[in-house]
C-alpha cells in the first residue's frame, strides 16, 4: 500500500528524483528514481530500499546508467552484516540504514528508526553510505538532532557536513538545506 509519493528538486545541480514509500507486509519499501546530469552527461539511478518494521534496512538494489555504462549493486542486511553477491562488506558491519548519498529519500530510514525525542540527539550513528555514481560502500558517520516535530540537524563526517532537513509526517524530505526541495507530493 503507497503511503507517500514524492518529486524532489536538486538545488545544486540539474536532476529530480521521484520517490514512493510504502508499506510491504511488516515492513516498508522506499523505491525510486534519479534523473540528472552528471559530469556534463545524462544520468539515471534507480533504487529500491526494503526495511523491516523497525526501519532497519534489510535489502537495497541499486542500478545507475551513465556515460560510462550501467552498473548495479545488489546488497542484503541482516542484524548489522552487510552482503554483497554473498560477502560481507566487513567496513559497514553493525550498519543499521542505509544511506544513498544522491538522494534525500533514506535520511526516512533514521529519522523513523531513532525515535528521538524533542530537543535531542541521536548520538552517532554509522550508516552504509552507498557513492553516486560509483556505488562504492561505506562507513558514513551520522548524527541526528531533532530541532521541533518537523525539523532536523543532520551532521556526516564529525560535523563537516551539516544540513537542517524538514521532513512531513512520513519523514520524508520536504526541505534538505541547499541540497533538495520537494516539489511535489
């Protein structure tokens, strides 16, 4: 059953993503789509995102197609071991989420997982950071900090990043800094 549809604006740069979330069964499923352009070409990602009823990434299927071909990566989470093709990725080990750095649509995952209250903070969190357009993976540190019901600090790399994110009552993205806004949905 859809719960949310989306269409996001890239600021920074030419592209949207089209996103839907849904409930699957006893968990959720975030699927999308990126179309933008990437050193001076055309790029599409697609990905699809399957959680657990607790927001713990479970499996993710990504596939991208640029000037320099497609590629895809297909990875499965389970109580913090990450695969890939059936080896696990020793670097992400004790991830939780996911986090697709092309798009806004997996901050979703922490912000219903953490549960954190008003005023506080998730403390640092490691997500499975997936690279556009590369699709390397790694460690990424995160840390959330729930400013008021619908507003959000999000830090990456010890506070080198740093983003306010207001999301809706799915939580997802309505406002990413100077990164992303919706536009729809």
């Amino acid at each position: 059953m859809e719960v949310a549809a989306c269409l996001w604006r890239w600021r920074r740069a030419t592209g949207l993503e089209r996103c839907v979330l849904a409930r699957e069964g006893v968990g959720w499923h975030l699927s999308g789509t990126v179309l933008t352009l990437h050193e001076g070409g055309p790029a599409e990602a697609r990905y699809d995102v399957t959680c657990d009823d607790e927001w713990r990434t479970r499996r993710v299927l990504v596939s991208v197609e640029d000037a320099t071909g497609e590629r895809t990566l297909s990875l499965e989470a389970a109580d913090g071991v990450w695969r890939v093709e059936g080896r696990e990725i020793a670097a992400v080990r004790g991830c939780l989420d996911v986090d697709l750095g092309w798009s806004p649509s997996t901050n979703t995952l922490p912000i219903r997982r953490l549960a954190v209250a008003l005023g506080q903070s998730s403390g640092p969190v490691t997500a499975a950071w997936v690279r556009f357009p590369d699709l390397a993976v790694e460690p990424l540190e995160q840390e959330y900090t729930r400013l008021d019901e619908r507003r959000w600090r999000y830090q990456s790399r010890g506070g080198a990043f740093s983003a306010v994110l207001e999301v809706d009552e799915h939580g997802l993205v309505i406002d990413y800094g100077d990164l992303w806004e919706r536009v729809k949905g």
